[in-house]
C-alpha cells in the first residue's frame, strides 16, 4: 500500500475542511467536523458500521489508526499520543494546536538508524593517531580482577 503521508498535507486538509468545530459543537450543524474528521475525509476513510458521526469526530482509537494509515513512519504509541494531542486541542477550542499536532502527524519521519561502527570521539582518535606515530599502542585501561 501507499503511504498517502507523502500525498496528504496539512494545507491539503485545511484548504478542503477549513472551520473544523470542537465535539461540543457537533451537533449544532449539520456536516460539522472536527481536526481529526478532516484528516479522515480527506484521506478518504470510510467507517461503514459507525456512520457519519465517527468519522466526522472520531475517537482516539478511530483516528490513531487513520493516522497509521497516511503515515507508516508512526509506531502506535506515537500515532496515540498524537491522537490524543488533536483531539485535545480541538475539544479545547484551539485549532491552531490541533493542526500543529495534525502537522506532527503528517510530517513524523523514523529516525534514520546510523550503520557501520561509532566513530571514535576526537580525543580518543588523537590520542590513536599520536600513539600509531610514536610505534606504540595506545595506554589500554586497567583490567581490575575480582
């Protein structure tokens, strides 16, 4: 499957849902959503067996696993957590949190894992390059004997 983390941005989603609505005010207007309901209807999610309402303002769970879904970089705990943070902001009235929470979302990279062997410290490779010119090896550390 595509990741449509690399599709879908934050303006994406904010250009087409741009007045998203705290859960205390969803059933004041009819087609009203919340942060985490934009990030789902613009990523296309369906949740047949829930209706409108779930993804519309979906809950931690619902929108944990739509955010897995546009980015596979999230582990679950992170894809939580940052759940969590949207819909926080959002039911606290403040949207401006909820997209930078969304934009965490989208735009999380893993890490890039270092290969090959940790490169000595500068005071160990001089004390190395000063040890190999002089013909000796360098002092190895005392080994204490129980």
């Amino acid at each position: 499957m595509r990741s449509l983390a690399k599709m879908l941005t934050l303006e994406m989603v904010q250009k087409r849902f741009p007045n998203p609505v705290s859960s205390g005010n969803k059933y004041k207007k009819k087609g009203a959503y919340c942060i985490g309901g934009a990030l789902m209807m613009s990523a296309g999610v369906v949740v047949v067996e829930a209706g409108d309402w779930c993804v519309h303002f979906p809950d931690q769970t619902t929108l944990r696993s739509c955010l897995l879904e546009v980015n596979p970089e999230l582990s679950r705990k992170k894809a939580g957590a940052l759940a969590n943070a949207i819909i926080h902001y959002n039911d606290r009235y403040d949207p401006a949190g909820g997209w930078a929470a969304l934009e965490k979302a989208l735009s999380y990279r893993r890490p890039k894992k270092q290969s090959g062997p940790t490169p000595l410290n500068a005071t160990a490779a001089a004390d190395v390059e000063a040890a190999l010119a002089a013909g000796s090896a360098p002092a190895a550390e005392p080994v204490l004997s129980r």
